[in-house]
C-alpha cells in the first residue's frame, strides 16, 4: 500500500476510527496478527521501567481502541508482572462494535509463559469474572502451580518452550482471528522472525530514554528487507502513530 502523513493535531477521534475501519483479511484462513508497541524518540521500550511513561492521551485511546478490535491479546509473562496488567479495558465504541458483532464482550488475554512466575492474587488472575488464559510448555508448568490459579485456560504447546507457530492458529481457532501481540520486545521479534504477524503499529513517542536494562522496539528495519511496507504515519500533537503491513505472496 502507499505511505501517506496526515496532520491530526487535535482530531483524536479521527485517529481511532482510522484503525477502527481498517481491513484486516484473513489470508487462506489464518489469523490476522497485530504487533502493536510504544518507542521511545531513541527507539527504546520503556521510560522509568514501563512502556506506559512512554505515552500520551492519544496513545492510550489507541491502545484501549486496539484492544477492543482483537479477539486475543497475547502478552509476554515479563511484560504482564512489570505493567501490572489487569482485566481489558476497551472503548465504548469497539465494545459497541463487539456487541453487533457478536463476539465476546472483552478480547482474551493470553500470557506466553514457560514457568508460570505469575502472581495468582493480582487482578489479572483473581477476578471472577474474567478468565485470561495461559500459553505454556508441555515441561513448563510446576508440579501444583495451576491449582493456584482459579480462573485460568491452559494451553500446552511445543516440548521445552512455547511453539509460537502452533499456538496462534490454536488460540485462533479458541477465541477469534484477530490477535493483538503486546510484547515485550523479546515476543515481538520472535513473531517477525518467525514471519507470523501480519500488521505492525508502533506509536513513537516524544520522549527520550536512558533507561539502562530497556530493549530495543522491534520496528521495519528488523524485519526482512522488502517483506514490510509503512501503510501510513499520522501525527497527534507529538505522537507519530504508524501502521506497517507484511507483504504476502499470495
């Protein structure tokens, strides 16, 4: 697709239903991957240890908005415990757009991890209403951990780690095609070297970070030359918003 810059300094509705209304196809019946991740002006993940000190206003409605438009949000164990991550919370008007649709009320947050060092009592795993799930190994679980989470769906894939090729078609099929990936870096770039995303926002913020322990975003240039192609670049205030889109062959 062409690339094009649009100036949105204050039309922060404007932004959302850009993403809202954009297509996302399933190809030959897979899923529809999101890569979606905040940088700092120097290409780093966090400000202060969060990505959250990163962004802005309009950031976080995109956030919220993206969220509401996935069917599964698939998160690294690492980044759940550092932004303490709870139940969704997504717009009324993708909650709207749930509801005609009839899929579920809120998207299912999956946590990608290989030990299970996962606090049962944080408001993620003890809510009763809301049940994420949990993508592990077939070796990775400790003897009793899961009878420490009351509200957990437990998928087992690949021997010694998570295989991430069998697990997005299966939390796929589970829940719904759209599957919104929220890092941290480290499970970004395992899908763009693994060529199994689809679509990449990434929000650059103004704010410059010397955070010593951050990682670097996965962006465009670390995936294959030619396989990726900016769809555009909308600003808010400061805030750059872009969308990439991986070239298919089919």
């Amino acid at each position: 697709m062409s690339r094009y810059l649009i100036n949105m300094e204050t039309d922060l509705d404007s932004l959302l239903e850009t993403y809202i209304s954009d297509i996302r196809p399933e190809v030959s019946g897979a899923p529809w991957v999101m890569l979606n991740m905040i940088s700092s002006k120097n290409g780093l993940a966090t400000l202060n240890g969060t990505s959250g000190a990163l962004g802005g206003p309009a950031d976080k409605a995109l956030f919220r908005t993206l969220r509401g438009l996935a069917d599964v949000i698939l998160v690294a164990a690492e980044t759940v415990r550092t932004e303490n991550y709870s139940v969704p919370v997504i717009s009324d008007r993708t909650s709207q757009i749930r509801a005609s649709q009839n899929r579920s009320e809120l998207p299912k947050i999956a946590v990608v991890t290989n030990s299970l060092n996962l606090n049962p009592e944080s408001t993620l795993f003890s809510s009763r209403d809301y049940h994420p799930a949990i993508l592990t190994s077939k070796t990775g679980l400790n003897v009793g951990a899961p009878s420490l989470f009351k509200n957990i769906e437990i998928f087992q894939i690949g021997e010694s780690f998570v295989d991430l090729k069998e697990a997005i078609p299966a939390l796929a099929d589970t829940y719904g095609p759209v599957i919104l990936v929220e890092g941290g870096p480290n499970l970004n770039q395992q899908l763009a070297d693994l060529d199994l995303f689809d679509e990449l926002c990434i929000t650059i913020s103004p704010r410059h970070s010397s955070d010593p322990q951050s990682k670097a975003v996965t962006t465009a240039e670390s995936y294959q030359t030619g396989k990726i192609s900016l769809d555009r670049e909308l600003m808010v205030g400061d805030f750059a918003f872009q969308r990439f889109l991986r070239k298919r062959s089919c």
